[in-house]
C-alpha cells in the first residue's frame, strides 16, 4: 500500500439517548479534512431526539438506523455489517476526532497492518493516554488499548467473528487481544492523538467497574487460565516489595554500598 494510494476506511458512530454528544462525534467526522470518509451512525432507537437529528443531516452520512438493538455490541456488529472500507473504526456518540486533520494525519503513513492505534485524550483527566508500540500479553491483560483511536481491517471480523454479545463492557478488549495474541495479527501504534473520549464513559463509571473487572476474569478464565497463576504471584511479589520492611531493608542494601565505595576510595 503506498501513500499515494491509501486505503479505505469507514467510521461507525453507536448512539442511545446521547443527542448532545452524538452531535459532537458527528461534527467532528464530518468536518474532517479528509474527506473520503465512509460514515456510518447506528442508533438503538432513542426517544431523546437523536433519531430526528440523525434524519436531518442523512446528506452526510453512508448510512443511518434508528431502531432498538440488544446494546453497544450488537449495535457496533450492525456496523460493521453496514461497512464497505478496509478498515473500520469505532467512534461512539460522545467521543470525538481529535483535530480536523487527524484522519489526513493517519492515512499519510504507509497502512498495512491489521490493527492501527493511536493515542486518545482522556477528558476525565485532561491528558492524553500514550499507548505501546512493542505489546505483550501482560500489557494487553492488565491495560487497555483506545478503540476510539484504532484502525481494524473489516476481514478480520470475518475471520475472527464479530464482537461477543455476552460481554457487557469488554467485547472491544476481548476482540483485539485474541487478534493480536491467539490469531498473530499485525498492529502498529501511530505517534497521533486520534480521538478523544468522553468523561462518564460506560468503562469509567466507578459502578462499571467491578463489572469490567470480573468480565476480564471470566475471560482470562476462559481463554487463558495459567495467566491467572502468574497475575496471583505477581501480586503478591508486590504487595512484598512495597512492605516497610522491604524497603527499609533496600534502603539498608543502598546504605551498604555507599559506604563500601566512600571506604575504597579512601585506601
């Protein structure tokens, strides 16, 4: 693939009862430099205004629906059937592109990996989450990668299958950690802000929280038991490591070389 001759891509925009913020996704898709922009917008029916609007700009989008669905994964699968492009992404009602030209930004690089992802800014803390180039199965367990930031070929949704409805919160994590661990996928991280997330999203709800936290286990349980072995002992290396005791002790270690170098240097 050469950059004069990019590749394809659509945006997919999920919405339920989130007009305000579904008109901030929008404008900023639609308002891209980039223009050659499949967008798509999938809407579980709301009763908040979002359909009437989504049927006033129907001239700007690929695609529209406003019926009632079985929640976001659903709603993102009826996307992805909707989608024409090589690669999808994921931008759901609140969350943003980051600058006019981020899309122009991304498809100057040379694309031909699987899975491309950038960095996001997180509006509930202000900052801007930088994410890893060089992956492991320890990062992608314990943190997360910014699907509002990521670039997924659409075959691979046909070879993997879509995303898992009997997830509530972590279909999205799920779907890129078996592509890049169990199926071997290329990725790549891009130096770009792509997107920005909206505070008081499902995943940063303190009530969502143990939720996400007992999905990843019943996932890892599933999928990759022994690491749950391994999360055990690191856990309680350290919780060890940052006793008083131990530190006081490293501290000690510290103390004893000093002195060792200060009582050579004066033979």
């Amino acid at each position: 693939m050469t950059k004069s001759n990019p590749p394809k891509l659509s945006i997919i925009t999920i919405n339920y009862n989130n007009a305000i913020g579904l008109k901030k996704t929008v404008e900023s898709v639609v308002n891209q430099s980039y223009e050659d922009i499949e967008y798509i917008v999938i809407d579980g029916g709301s009763t908040d205004g979002s359909a009437d609007y989504i049927e006033s700009i129907k001239d700007k989008l690929s695609y529209a629906i406003s019926e009632p669905d079985d929640g976001i994964y659903q709603a993102m699968n009826k996307g992805i059937d909707q989608a024409t492009r090589e690669y999808l992404l994921f931008l759901n009602s609140g969350d943003w592109l980051y600058a006019k030209n981020v899309i122009e930004k991304v498809m100057r690089n040379n694309l031909s990996e699987s899975i491309i992802y950038g960095d996001v800014h997180n509006e509930a803390s202000d900052s801007i989450e930088i994410f890893e180039s060089d992956l492991s199965a320890f990062y992608l367990f314990n943190k997360w990668l910014g699907h509002p930031s990521m670039l997924i070929r659409k075959e691979l949704f046909t070879s993997i299958g879509y995303y898992r409805t009997d997830f509530d919160i972590i279909s999205d994590w799920v779907f890129y950690t078996n592509a890049i661990l169990k199926h071997n996928c290329s990725y790549k991280h891009l130096d770009i802000t792509i997107s920005g997330v909206e505070a008081g999203g499902i995943s940063q709800v303190s009530s969502s929280k143990h939720l996400l936290e007992e999905e990843r286990k019943q996932y890892l349980i599933l999928e990759f038991p022994l690491y749950l072995n391994d999360l055990s002992e690191f856990n309680q290396i350290k919780r060890l490591t940052s006793s008083r005791l131990v530190k006081f002790a490293i501290k000690l270690i510290e103390y004893k070389s000093k002195l060792v170098k200060i009582i050579k240097a004066l033979d």
